[in-house]
C-alpha cells in the first residue's frame, strides 16, 4: 500500500469477460488516486481495443503508446499527461501491435517506478498473454466483476488463474451494482466474496454518469462527486491504506 513518494506500486486491473466496465472503473480509482495527491501513470494494455483514454476524458489529445516509450523512440519525460487532473499520466494501448511481441514490459515500469506512487495496468478482459503479462509485473491486483451469477463465476476462475501465475495480494470490485437490489444484494456479499475467494475492495452502483462523462469527454469525478465517483474515491482511499466504510448504494 503507498503512502507516500517513492517507488510506485503496480496495479493489476482485470476482469473476466468483457463488460465488467473494468476500464471505466480503472480510469476513475486513477483519477481519484492523482486528485488525493498521488502520482498516478496510467498504462492501457488492451492492444487493438483501447478505451482507457475516452474514461479519463482525453480521447481528443494525442497519447503515446506505452510501445513507442518501452522502444526507446520517446521518453518517460514525454509521457501524455492529463489536462486537468495534476499527477496524471497516460501511456495508450498501440492500435496496431501484435500482442504476443510486447516483451519489454517490465523495463519500462521499472523505469516508471522511480516517477510515479501508482501505476495502474488496465489489462485486456479474459486471461490472455497481456492478462498474464500484467499479472507478472504487478504488486497487487484488482478483480472486477458484476454481482450476477456468471460474472462471478468468470471472476472465480480468473482469480484461480492469477494465482497460478504469481501469489500477489488481491481485492475485489463488484461493479454496477444496482440501487434498487443492494438491500437484497448486500446480503449475499459475503457469498460473492466466498464464490470468487477475495476480500472486498469496493462495490460501485450502476451508474449513468459514467456513460454521460465519457460522451462529453470529462473524467467521471469532474463530472460528478456522487454515485460511482464517489465509489472509486473510497476505493482510491482503500488502496492507500485509510479505513473507508462501504457507501450506501441508494438512488
């Protein structure tokens, strides 16, 4: 856990299948993360399909691919930094790269370590090359999953999966969850935690800001302090050690 300035800790950030909102949820603890003071880079790792800049509101600038920095062809230095959250920085997913040759990974955060508090990995969804590569260089992780019976079930594996791969600490996020069921669901957050075998990191409501913030290009906690982005600072919170009560999900 950071708590102050010195080498970042690596986040891991999966999930499953796809449709969790694991980026939109990535982009919000980050963005939290920075406004609490913290030196945040943000790195996308879904090669082909990257989204992480339309959640952090800076889709319309034109960001470094973390390949063009990992290939020596820029520098840390250059590294896209968000226009209107200070300790803010962005490294996008390549559009073009083939998975399977993004090797050089690790050097690249073993430079960034020395600059930033945290550095979040938005890993593709599902268990693929970039999902493991992830995993291998990250001090923790962060499962995100829905509270319905087959997210959870792909969180389970998920979890069984990273395990394998490397005994790093790891939380849950059960996202989307929505207002109206809470009362039910609150009750049957032990069995999510017990089916998936995590501890609890957060739980996010549903949330329409979340789609509204990214149509009008803004980070969600500058378009909102309520509903999820108040999830995400709680989560944010979390990750640096406070003691932070679960937040009443009500509409």
């Amino acid at each position: 856990m950071q708590e102050g300035h010195g080498l970042a800790q690596v986040l891991a950030v999966i999930s499953g299948k796809g449709g969790t909102g694991k980026t939109s949820l990535c982009a919000g603890v980050a963005s939290c993360l920075a406004m609490e003071g913290q030196r945040v880079l943000c790195v996308d790792l879904d090669v082909g399909l990257r989204n992480l800049d339309i959640a952090l509101g800076m889709s319309d600038m034109a960001v470094l691919p973390f390949t063009s920095v990992m290939r020596g062809e820029y520098s840390l230095q250059q590294v896209s930094q968000h226009p209107t959250i200070e300790n803010l920085a962005l490294l996008t997913a390549p559009v073009t790269e083939d998975a399977e040759t993004v090797d050089t990974l690790g050097k690249l955060l073993a430079e960034a370590r020395g600059s930033y508090d945290w550095i979040l990995l938005d890993a593709p969804a599902g268990v693929g090359s970039l999902f493991r590569m992830a995993i291998r260089f990250a001090d923790e992780a962060m499962l995100v999953t829905l509270a319905g019976p087959a997210s959870q079930r792909d969180a389970a594996r998920t979890a069984e999966l990273l395990l394998q791969e490397r005994q790093i600490p790891a939380r849950l996020v059960v996202n989307r969850a929505v207002p109206k069921l809470f009362a039910r669901m609150r009750a049957t957050v032990d069995d999510v935690m017990d089916g998936v075998g995590l501890p609890l990191l957060g739980i996010v409501p549903d949330d329409a800001s979340v789609t509204l913030a990214a149509a009008e290009g803004k980070p969600l906690v500058q378009y909102t302090y309520h509903g999820a982005a108040l999830a995400c600072l709680h989560i944010a919170k979390r990750l640096c050690g406070q003691r932070v009560p679960l937040m009443k999900i009500t509409r």
